[in-house]
C-alpha cells in the first residue's frame, strides 16, 4: 500500500529551540510514509542540531541563510513552491509572531510567507511564553488563516517546569501533515454526505430497538472525505465516538429521520456513502407511555419495515456516486453483489461484522470493494485508512 505521503514533497522548518533535535525523527517519520523530506533552518536552530545531521537524514542540501545558494537567486520562492506541505517544528514564539504579522526577514519567514501550500505549525517554547497574551493572539490569527496548530503538549520543559509548552507528540505532527497534504487533493469540488452510526426505534419513551453500530467507520469517512478536501454532511445516529470538526452534522435518532436528513442533504451533493447501520424494521406501534412489566410475557412487538435509504437515492442518483455498505456474516462478497444488483448504488463496501477485528466496534476493518465489474479484496487496516481507500475509489468511479 502507498505511503501517505507518496511522491509528495514535505519543508521542514526547524527553529532555534531545545526541541530541534526531535525534528531529525520527524524527517525519519515523514520518509517512512514516502515523502521527500527538504529542511530549511533559521540560524538559531543551527545552534541546537547541525544543518549537517539533516543533509546526512535528507540527502538534500539544507536551506538556512536567505544568500546562501548562489545558484537559486529566489530561494524563498522555489521553497515555497516546491512544497506540497510546510511544518513548521518546533516553532518558537517569534516564528509565530513573524508568521502572524507577514514578518519576512530571513529565509524561513520569507518562505512560509511566499508559500500557498498547507502550513502545519508546532508550538514549543516556555509555559509563560505559549500563554502571553501576545502568543495567543498571534496563534489564533493564524487559526484562523487555516495555519493548523498541533499542540503544544505538557509536560517537562527544558526550564524545568513540568506544564504546557512541549513539542507535542511526532505522530500527531505527522498525522497533521498527512492531513494537510489529502486536503489538496483527490475529493476538492465534491460534496459528500456520510450516513454514520445505527439508529434507535422506540418501543416506548424507554425503550428502543438498536444495534451495535460505534459510528466509527461513518465518523472515519467524513474525516477522511474532509481532509481530502471535500464539503462533508453527516447524517449521524447513536454512536458512541463523537462526529469530526470541520463537517456539517445532522444528528439523528431514528431510520425515519435518517431518511429525511439524507434525503435533505443528498439534494446538493455529489457523493452518498450509507455506512449507517439502518434499522430494516420499526416498531409499528410505538406506546407514548413507559410498558409496564405487569405481564410475564410479551409475545410480539409487531413491526414494519423501514424505507431503504441507500436504494431510495441509489434510484434518483442520477450522474452522482452512491456507495452502499453491507455487513454480513458469511459469504459477504455474494451478498454483497446480490445487494448491489438490488439497491442499484454504484459500489457496495463488503465488511465481514462476524470477526472481532471487523465491523461492529472495531477500530480496524477488512472489506471488499465490490462493484459490478469487479471485486477487490482489502487488506485488514485501521477505518480511517479504509475510509480513504474507499473514497479514493469512489471518487475514480464516475470519471
Ligand atoms: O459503526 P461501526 O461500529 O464502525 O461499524 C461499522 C459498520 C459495521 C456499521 C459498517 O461498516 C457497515 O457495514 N455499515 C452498514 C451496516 C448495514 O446496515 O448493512 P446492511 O447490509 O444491513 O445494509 C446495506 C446498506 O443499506 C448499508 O449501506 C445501509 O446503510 C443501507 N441501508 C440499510 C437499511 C435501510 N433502511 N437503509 C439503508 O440505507
């Protein structure tokens, strides 16, 4: 499988601060995912780690003075350029000042000024420095530009306090650059709608047919399909994971409202994926009063079956990408094309809910990608990296 960072090119700006010689693991981390990693440093942070450490980790020529490549009169501007994603770790109290103000005096400030591509900053510096007021207002200037700010973390920093102010975690650093480069890419233009979690049928006030649905994968493919750069509703019933930032959220209880909030959201957009687990039937009779346990035995709950939300819209699809989800328990792949030929969606995402590492709850998920013209088996992985496997191949669909 690619790494998520393939072919891509990563700037690396390492600023004068203890936590300088961390961004040495983070170019490392960076690589692993298939990045072309480049740094650039400010002449304070060549007196934490030699700009020889990363030329060795690189195999690039590592950018510091505005002057120094004699070979490149614009320097700045082929950085800038050049990178599909800026991070910016650690980034001490002045680089966030400088980026806040359009403070363009050396090599590094004028490179994140001139560049347009996604900027990852990762604050490190004294408690007392990160909570000035001045810091804090030039951090959420640059919230607010779309600069994405991960951390900082607690814990003991280089003073000796143990608070708020550490380089944070390079996994989540990492994390946000993968981030920052999928924003750029595949799904920008696309309006996704994601039905997500199960739903709960009323019996009475109290009680309620459900089923075991976590949200996760829902919640997965409305982060993913955001990251990738699309607008994202999503249609959520009970969960138990809370939905991603940055997504329109319809919350829902029941199948009836599921229907009529995806129905509402589909009417704008360009992609559908039903991975909610929809109850297929509903109490007929709801009691509007609590049941009481007088009788030792309740026969029958009658029921009624739901509206097929995915077959529904799969009708009215029109040129739009509709993708299903079934969950089965044994044969999933023929069930899964029989359900594709009946619901008329476009692709139908086979996940086997009998294994303990799949489907219901889990944090990972093995499927099938099963269209009418093929099946294509998936490894076991994590559902947030199912999620963009699955939107990456939704998206190629209707080209
Ligand atoms: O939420 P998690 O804990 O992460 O679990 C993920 C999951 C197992 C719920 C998910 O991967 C999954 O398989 N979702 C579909 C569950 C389901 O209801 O499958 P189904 O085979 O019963 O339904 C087939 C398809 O029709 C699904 O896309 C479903 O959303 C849709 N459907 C079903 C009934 C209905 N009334 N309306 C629908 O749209």
């Amino acid at each position: 499988m690619a790494g998520r960072a393939e072919g891509r090119c990563v700037l690396v700006c390492v600023t004068g601060c203890i936590a300088a010689y961390k961004a040495c693991e983070l170019v490392r981390l960076l690589q692993k995912q298939g990045a072309r990693v480049k740094v650039l440093m400010t002449e304070h942070a060549t007196q934490f780690v030699g700009p020889l450490t990363f030329r060795a980790l690189t195999h690039e020529p590592v950018a510091v003075g505005l002057f120094d490549d004699p070979s490149d009169p614009i320097h700045h501007v082929s950085l800038a350029q050049e990178a599909d994603c800026v991070v910016v770790a650690p980034a001490t109290a002045n680089v966030i000042a400088k980026m806040a103000h359009g403070i363009a005096d050396d090599l590094m400030s004028t490179t994140l000024l001139a560049t347009t591509s996604p900027i990852v900053v990762a604050p490190a510096m004294n408690v007392h420095m990160w909570q000035a007021a001045a810091t804090q207002e030039n951090v959420a200037t640059l919230r607010e530009r779309g600069v994405r700010i991960v951390g900082p973390g607690t814990g003991y920093l280089a003073c000796g306090d143990v608070a708020e102010g550490r380089l944070t975690d390079l996994d989540a650093i990492a994390e946000a650059v993968y981030d920052a480069l999928a924003t750029t890419s595949e799904l920008a233009g696309e309006r996704v709608v994601v039905t997500a979690g199960g739903t709960h049928e009323p019996i009475d006030p109290v009680r309620y047919v459900g089923n075991r649905s976590s949200g996760k994968m829902g919640v997965a493919l409305a982060e993913a399909a955001r990251a990738m750069g699309a607008q994202v509703t999503l249609v959520m019933g009970p969960a138990t994971v809370p939905a991603p930032a940055g997504v329109t959220v319809a919350p829902v209880e029941t199948a009836a409202q599921m229907l009529d909030a995806t129905r509402a959201a589909f009417t704008d957009a360009t992609m559908l994926v039903c991975a909610a687990a929809v109850a297929d039937y509903t109490p007929s009779h709801p009691a509007d009063h609590k049941l009481k346990k007088g009788i030792e035995e309740l026969d029958s709950i009658a029921l009624t079956r739901t509206t097929d939300i995915l077959a529904e819209l799969s009708a009215a699809k029109g040129s739009r990408t509709v993708i299903g989800f079934a969950a089965e328990t044994g044969n999933p792949v023929g069930y899964a094309q029989d359900k594709l030929a009946r619901k008329g969606c476009d692709a139908i995402v086979a996940n086997d809910v009998s294994r303990t590492e799949s489907g219901f709850g889990s944090n990972t998920n093995q499927a099938w990608w099963v269209t009418p013209e093929r099946v294509e088996e998936l490894p076991l992985m994590a559902k947030t990296d199912l999620a963009r496997e699955i939107l990456v191949r939704a998206h190629r669909l209707n080209k």
